[in-house]
C-alpha cells in the first residue's frame, strides 16, 4: 500500500529527485527539469515531507544524499524507465513475431489477393498467424472493433465511423462467359445480347440493390438471376459450364481465364470503376505491428489491381 504523502507526489517531483540525486546540485537539477532554482527548492521541500526524511544534507563539499535518498535511487530509477516506456513506441519484429494478425475480405478479394498476401507475409513473419473472414455489406457495422486488424473492401461495403480506410485503386466490371458460349465469338456484345440470357450474381449478404441495376434503368427487369451465390469461385466455374452470364471486376475471372474455360467481354454499357481499399478501426492506428501488416497488403494489393488511384 502506498502512503498517502506518496501518493500526492507527480511524475515531475520524482524525476526531480533522480536529477537531484544525479547532479548534487539544485540549480543544476531545476535546470534539467526547467524550474527557476526557488521552485526546485521548493520541489525539493515537498519531497522532504513525502519521506519523511532530510534526503540531502547541506555541507562544505555540496550536497549530500542521504542513506534514504541513497535507497531510493536505483528503484526511482527503474520505475521512472518503465514510466518512460509506456509511451515509447516499441518496435515490431516480424521475422521473431508469433502473433496472430486477423483480417476481413469479401470472397472476391480473397480470391484475387489473399496468396500474394500470404506468399509475403509468411517470408517476412515466419512465426506469425495470419486469419481470414468473410466480409459483408454491413458486417462491419455490428462487430467490436477489437475483432480485426485489417479489412480490404470496396465502396460497396458500409464503414463504422471509427475506421479508416486508404484507397488502393480501381477495377472495371466486365462480361464473363463461357469459351463455348453463343456470344463468345462477337467482337462486341449488345444489350440486346446482354439480356437474352439468364446470369449470376455474387452477393455479399447484405440487401443492397444490384450495383448495374441503375445503369439498365428500365431495362433492369429483363435480367434474370438465375444462379445466386457468395462464392466467387464457384460462380465462375458455374459460368464456365453453363450459358450463364456473370458481370464482375476481371481481375480474378482473367486469373481462372483457361482453368474454367472462359472468355472476358466489355460490357455493353457504361459502368463505374470500382474502388478497393483497405480500412482498419482508429484504435490500432499506431499498433507497430498492424503498420507492418497493412503495408504488405497495401503493397500486394496496388502490385496486381489493374488501375491505379485517380
């Protein structure tokens, strides 16, 4: 228990006695701690009261500490160095580093840029962990925040005000079909062609309308959904053996281009690029370790999308 004339002491008044201690001198210690020599005096006083003891004796030859003032050195010390370490920022060392770092994707993302991802992380952090999760339009909105280190989502995807988010870059919707398809041998493909067949949708969970709806305006409710799935995989394969369509950034379907045995097209009308970022809540804004792993993703990420930032 400490006592109550202690507990009255700051930091300040500590750190004056490790510099009167160091200097055996006031004028020198208020100098150090940037007092006027009548206020380190009187920092002085109260420490005397605190202890309960005279802690430096006045002599011929200067100053001289005390048997307590003695005592007292090497732990005020310690603890003053530990003080000071609470608000140093440590430093991450991935190559010795177990932790375990979570991040959340949409199964697109985690498709196109999770095994770069990981290819890196794990040269660089042998010993860590690296989780994945599936992320949702609204997921973000009802989970702590202590959940995660790091999402990488789109504009699509709804952000708690206590996040940050960098923007990557952008990708552009395309047509996705099958090498076998009736269309696959047209240069161009109409509207007409567009809507004469049924198609896949690869939702994220959430109840947002289809992001191409608006463009097709009235048009809209001639497409037909035929195949509804959160699997981006599986949607491709699907559209690969089918006569299905599959509107979707082309970064991933150009990677599975001759395994699912399919052909990429413009779509055939105007559609928005589609910004990438990664986003992380404010309260792991300076964690060393995050700044580490954020950076990879970063980096792996803006390595392979197809568009740079505007």
């Amino acid at each position: 228990m400490i006592p109550s004339a202690l507990q009255h002491l700051d930091l300040k008044s500590l750190t004056g006695l490790l510099y009167l201690l160091e200097e055996r001198n006031v004028g020198r210690a208020a100098d150090r701690l940037y007092l006027s020599q009548s206020a380190m005096s009187r920092l002085l006083n109260r420490l005397r009261d605190a202890f309960n003891d005279p802690l430096f004796i006045r002599t011929a030859k200067g100053m001289v500490p005390t048997s307590k003032a003695l005592a007292l050195e090497a732990p005020l010390k310690l603890m003053l160095e530990q003080m000071a370490g609470l608000w140093a920022e440590s430093e991450f060392q991935p190559q010795s580093s177990y932790r375990t770092f979570r991040m959340q994707t949409t199964h697109y993302q985690a498709q196109a840029y999770m095994p770069a991802i990981a290819e890196q992380f794990y040269q660089e952090a042998p010993f860590a962990s690296l989780e994945t999760s599936t992320l949702t339009e609204t997921s973000l909105l009802s989970q702590a925040e202590h959940s995660l280190d790091l999402a990488l989502c789109s504009e699509y995807i709804q952000l708690p005000n206590s996040f940050e988010k960098n923007l990557l870059g952008r990708e552009k919707f395309r047509c996705v079909m099958s090498a076998n398809h009736a269309l696959a041998a047209k240069e161009h493909i109409t509207l007409d062609d567009y809507l004469a067949y049924s198609h896949v949708l690869v939702n994220l969970g959430g109840s947002n309308p289809v992001i191409s709806d608006a463009l097709l305006g009235e048009r809209a409710r001639e497409r037909h959904f035929a195949f509804r799935t959160p699997y981006m995989l599986a949607a491709l394969e699907t559209v690969g053996r089918t006569s299905l369509l599959m509107s979707n950034s082309g970064l991933l379907p150009e990677r599975f281009r001759k395994q699912f045995g399919l052909v990429i097209k413009d779509l055939p009308m105007d559609f928005p690029f589609i910004h990438y970022y990664s986003s992380w809540p404010k309260s792991v804004e300076n964690d060393p370790g995050v700044i580490w792993f954020r950076g990879i993703c970063e980096r792996v990420v803006k390595a392979l999308i197809p568009y740079p930032k505007e």
